[in-house]
C-alpha cells in the first residue's frame, strides 16, 4: 500500500500541474493588510446581523457604512457536522460533503463577501495588467460560539473530496479569442490562476475571495472613445510601437517563468517516479529470492544435550578404518 499510495500522490500532482494552476504571485505587504483589515470590519458588520435571536441555517444580510460602498456582506450559521455530512449552497458557493474546518468548532459561520468590479475589487485587490470581468467574492469562517465577538480568527477551511464551486451571475463578455483565468486570493497574499470552467464556474478547496479576470490588452477597445487612426507616412507603413505601460512584456516574462518552473517541477516528478520504479524492481528481486529460499529442502532436526540442531541425515562416503585395508 505505501508504494501504491506513493505512485498515487505522485500522479495526482501531476494531474494537478498540467490542468489547474497556471501561475502564482505575490500580493505586496501593504495590499495584504489593508485587505485583512477589511476582513475584520466585515465580520463585525456580519455578526451585526444576526441580532437576539438568530436561526441555524438563515442567510443574514449585513449592513455597511458608507465609506464600503459597493460591498455586500452576508452571515449564515451551521453546525459543523451538518456541513460535513451534507454541504449547503450559500450565495454563489456550493460547498459540498466532507469540508471541515480547523480548529474544530461545534457551530461555525460563513461571512460571504461581494466586492464590486468597477470599484471596489481594484482598491482592496489590484492586479496589474488585468481586468475584472466579475464581482470579488469571498468565504471565510469563524468560530460561531459568540455572536458578539469582533477580530475573531478565521477558521481554516478544507474540501477533503469534492473541490468547493464557485458559479458567478454576471461576468463582462470577451471577444477576439480572448481567454478568462479564475483568480484566487488567498489570505497569506498568495494570487494564483486556473482556467474558468462552464457556465462561469470556478473551484477552491480552501477559503479565500475568488473572482475572473482578462489581460487587459485582450479587451475591445470602447466604442465611447475610438482610437485616432495614423495616416501612412511616405516610404511604407508606421512601425508599431511598444505597448502602453510594457503590459506586453510583463505578461510574456511572466509566461516564461511560468514555463521554466512548470518545467523544472514536472523533472522533479518524473525523477521521484524513475526512483519509485527502481525500488519497486529491487523489492521484487528480493520477494523472489526470499520465496525460493523458503521453498528449499529443509534439514533435519536433532537434539544434542539440551539444544537442538540441524543435522544432515546421511553421509555420501561411509568413513572406513585404515586396518581394514592391511593384508
């Protein structure tokens, strides 16, 4: 079971390279506190909702101040075993069976997090060269034991089977080919990438704020302010000049990063899969040399004072005295 279960890991992670993330950055120190700040109000401003007398399983809308416009916060209380056995689908989230969090808490909340395109989402998270195509929206847990409790710790949220699916209402088209990523923020800073699935959906195994994007040069320009054409100078057509802001450049780099460490990991797995293969051969070799060794002939058993020992049970020569051979 230890090599199958070995060989199986490293299939999976594999799998996991060449079908989901595709690169993975760093948000600055300054953008990660200024969105865990946020974090903390909206989770007071969630548990404000609840009021006296809340009801396990009720969806809770919360109210903002005005200088969070543009944001909407929600609180829904589970119990923790009920979500494990069953899922629930909260906003747009589907949380399937078999999600725990860490620690453990008897009941748990989910504080949902909506942060407009247009405004909000490029405030609390910037990505250069990239636009939103979607709201910002986010899932965190916290302990659900105290419903007055400010600057609680978030629970550590994982789906230990099925990933957890994330189903945006309403996206901004694309056109000319252009190709949408899912983004994932996570709350050490950690920006990664994954391919957007049908109907809009993206997936998660852990809590975080999840939204998707385009590279900004693939969008169509606006038909509110048309590009000025160039008249042809003498002597054949304008060269082409570099692209506003080096985005161009920026996102090829990255690209060849990408594909340099994606390059260097797949060697990786390849090499721990050639080590396992001649493990597994040299292990066998053993198991057969074992087996023939057991199968040999056994020999006898005698006793010799109070200890017993193997013993041949016969000699190929019959020893003879030397006076027998005197004339």
């Amino acid at each position: 079971m230890g090599l199958l279960g070995s060989l199986a890991m490293l299939l999976l992670s594999m799998w996991l390279f060449s079908s989901s993330i595709v690169v993975s950055l760093q948000l600055s120190s300054s953008t990660v506190k200024k969105a865990r700040e946020l974090d903390a109000r909206l989770q007071d401003y969630a548990y404000q909702a609840f009021g006296s007398s809340p009801n396990t399983g009720d969806v809770y809308d919360g109210k903002v101040p005005s200088d969070l416009s543009g944001i909407q916060v929600s609180a829904l209380r589970l119990r923790s075993g009920s979500l494990k056995r069953k899922g629930v689908e909260y906003k747009e989230f589907e949380f399937p069976v078999e999600v725990r969090e860490d620690p453990y808490v008897e009941r748990l909340v989910l504080v949902y997090q909506n942060l407009d395109r247009r405004s909000v989402a490029y405030k609390y998270y910037p990505l250069q060269g990239h636009t939103y195509l979607a709201s910002v929206l986010g899932f965190l847990a916290y302990d659900g034991a105290d419903l007055t409790a400010k600057n609680l710790p978030e629970l550590d949220m994982n789906a230990t089977k099925k990933p957890i699916s994330i189903k945006f209402q309403e996206t901004l088209p694309v056109h000319n080919g252009a190709v949408r990523k899912c983004v994932f923020f996570y709350l050490n800073g950690t920006v990664q990438y994954s391919d957007v699935l049908q109907d809009n959906v993206c997936r998660t195994s852990q809590h975080g704020h999840f939204s998707i994007v385009v590279e900004s040069i693939a969008l169509p320009p606006s038909p509110l302010s048309p590009i000025p054409k160039t008249p042809p100078l003498p002597g054949g057509p304008p060269r082409q000049g570099p692209t506003p802001g080096g985005q161009g450049g920026k996102n090829n780099v990255g690209k060849i990063v990408g594909s340099v460490v994606g390059g260097f990991a797949l060697l990786v797995i390849l090499g721990l899969l050639v080590l396992w293969i001649c493990k597994f051969k040299r292990r066998k070799k053993m198991h057969r040399m074992e087996k023939a060794a057991e199968v040999g002939e056994s020999l006898h058993m005698t006793t010799v004072g109070s200890t017993r020992a193997p013993a041949a049970t016969g000699t190929r020569t019959q020893p003879s005295l030397e006076t027998e051979y005197v004339p």
